[in-house]
C-alpha cells in the first residue's frame, strides 16, 4: 500500500508534467498546424488540473502526522522557567545595582 501512497502524492507532478509536454508540442507544431490548438488546449488544461490536484492534496493533508505528536505529557523548552540569573560581584555590578551604605 506504500506504492499506492507514494504514485498518489507524485500525481499532481505527473499532470503539470504532461501538460508542459502538450504545450511545448503545440509549439513545436506551429500555429499554423491545425492541432495546435487543442494540444495548448490539452495543455493548459493538464496544467491547470494538476495545480487543482496540487492544492487540494495540500489541503486534506493534517497539519502534523501521527509520528511528530507530543504526548501530553511533555513538558517542551518553552514551558519551562527561565534559570534563575546568577548574581553578579560587586565589581561587576552597575552603580544603579550597588547596596546604599
């Protein structure tokens, strides 16, 4: 079923693919081919499609996987509290912060 997955997410790929292809032999018809027409037809429409494809896939897709879900009961980095600030020597410190005598 991996094989299925992955010709699926590849689809929208292989449309916008093939309607570059149809495009760039319309153009090396010609215009004055009557064909022409219908492969720039054929084409943007494979183009188009694709991108619709593109987009939805994109849209259905959850926004995280199953894989990279925290359990509840983690506790992140950002969660946590700030270290404490290590006091400074009196040498260091600034007039502002020096005990009144």
């Amino acid at each position: 079923m991996q094989l299925f997955s992955i010709i699926f997410e590849r689809l929208p790929m292989v449309w916008f693919l093939l309607g570059l292809l149809f495009n760039a032999l319309a153009l090396y018809v010609g215009f004055e081919n009557k064909m022409s027409f219908i492969y720039w037809a054929g084409g943007w429409a494979c183009c188009v499609y694709g991108l619709a494809l593109y987009f939805l896939q994109h849209r259905e897709r959850p926004r995280q996987s199953a894989k990279t879900r925290l359990s509840p009961n983690f506790i992140s980095v950002g969660a946590t509290n700030i270290a404490p600030e290590i006091p400074k020597s009196e040498g260091e410190a600034t007039p502002e912060e020096t005990p009144a005598d």
